[in-house]
C-alpha cells in the first residue's frame, strides 16, 4: 500500500500535502497536529523499527545517516560524502540505502543511458522517501507558499510519489529514470516502456513557464525522441510548445490516472 493518492482525496491542497504528506492520518490533521505526528512516526517509527529488527548493528552511525538524508533526497547520490558524515565506510552507507529500499521506505532511480552520445551522470542514483511529508519533516522543510526552491522540490517529490503509485496500482512494467549530462542539462524523470516508447517528464514549481524552463526537455527530444515530453507546472492551462506539453498538475494528474501519460 502507498500513501493517499490525488485519485483517493480529489479536490487535493497542495500545500497541505507538500508539508502534512499523503499517510491519512498526517494528511487530515491539522498543521501544528501534523507536525507533531511526523515527529513521533520518523523518530519513534522509522528509526526504532529498523534499529529494533537488527537490521543495523552500528545504531550512532545509522542514526546519523538518517539525519544525512535531509540533504540526499531527491538529488544525485555520492555514498563518500554521505560516510563521511556519518564516520563509516561508503559500502555501509549503500548498504544503509539499500536496508531503506528493502523495507519500502525509499526508493531508488538510477541514471538513464541509453545510446549516449553525450558525457551524461551513469554511475549516480537519486532517492526518494515513500512520503513527501515525511521527507519535509526530515529536511526540516515547512512550504509556505507555491513558490521557491524547497517548494519546487517537494513538488518533484509528490509528482514522483504519483507516478509510482500509479505504476503499482495500474501494476505496470515501465522503468522510471532520469536523464542527467555532466554539465548539468537534467530531466527528472524518464518512463522506459520498453517498446512502446519513451516519456520524458521535467517539474517545475512555476506559474509562469518561459523558453529556457523547456530547454533540457528540449536536448532529450533531440537525442531520443520521446514519445511524450511533458513539462508539469503550476501554471493555470494547458499548452504546447513544439514537442512540449506544458501540463498544470492537476491535468497531469488527471491525464497519468486516466491512462494517457503512460498508456
């Protein structure tokens, strides 16, 4: 089971779940009630259960790799900056990951690399939490208003806990990566359906898209012509530009549950 999804609450508030996340108990309490059970569910919960199943020996440096992850989530992965801070090896940091896949608390895309003609990131994987609230309380992040770098990036996040509720729930096949070149043209996620072709995917928390926002879109459908390349904003309709759909959320959302992003 994951978390609530758009489809289950409806008329769904951003903001609310940008900072409260999609478990229904934190998604229908009030702010200071929220925050307060996020707490309790990452202190007492997430670190306690895995300690308490000895799935880790060394309890201090897990409990700092824990506390690592609030600048980790959602960006490219490198396990020697992450040892370092915690005092262990790389291999027990991956090994902290994986312990963090295995028990459905984060999940883990790799690099897209397919017939690369530029330098591009192979190696790096990004990881996500299961829940975008509980990864705001990690990050120490409370989203105010629908603008700015840490609201963007809790916008990726919810997006990508769509899109990976839909594929389980949908039980579909399709690989999501992302796309990223050493000099730092990204697209965030990369739906491989095989056969039946490509789905580039760039977010954007913006209410007002211009050229340079569809540029790294624009370098992917020139290298692997997509079958589908969606901008997904906050802007109010619907349009195209080129190759480009540029999708306020709600359609998007709307579009992927409904079979039209994917299927």
């Amino acid at each position: 089971m994951h978390p609530l999804t758009s489809v289950e609450i409806g008329n769904i508030e951003l903001l609310r779940v940008l900072n409260q996340g999609l478990i229904p108990d934190h998604y229908l309490q009030e702010p200071e009630q929220a925050k307060m059970s996020l707490k309790a569910y990452v202190d007492d919960y997430l670190k306690e259960e895995i300690i308490a199943e000895a799935l880790v020996r060394n309890i201090p440096s897990f409990t700092r790799f824990m506390d690592a992850l609030s600048y980790s989530m959602g960006e490219l992965t490198n396990y020697s900056d992450i040892a370092r801070d915690c005092a262990v090896d790389a291999k027990t940091v991956r090994e902290y990951f994986q312990i963090l896949v295995d028990t459905l608390i984060a999940y883990r895309i790799d690099p897209f690399k397919k017939r690369q003609s530029r330098q591009v990131i192979t190696k790096s994987p990004k990881y996500y939490l299961f829940d975008v609230g509980v990864a705001s309380y990690m990050c120490k992040r409370w989203v105010h208003e629908e603008k700015g770098e840490q609201f963007g990036k809790a916008f990726e996040h919810f997006i990508f806990m769509e899109i990976i509720a839909y594929r389980s729930y949908k039980n579909y096949d399709f690989n999501i990566h992302f796309w990223r070149t050493k000099t730092g043209i990204e697209v965030d996620f990369i739906l491989d359906n095989g056969d039946n072709g490509l789905v580039a995917i760039e977010v954007k928390g913006k209410h007002n898209i211009d050229q340079r926002d569809l540029q790294n879109l624009r370098i992917f459908n020139e290298e692997f012509e997509p079958k589908k390349s969606i901008l997904v904003c906050n802007e109010g309709i619907k349009r195209v530009s080129g190759k480009i759909e540029i999708l306020p959320w709600r359609q998007f959302l709307d579009d992927l549950w409904n079979d039209r992003i994917v299927g």
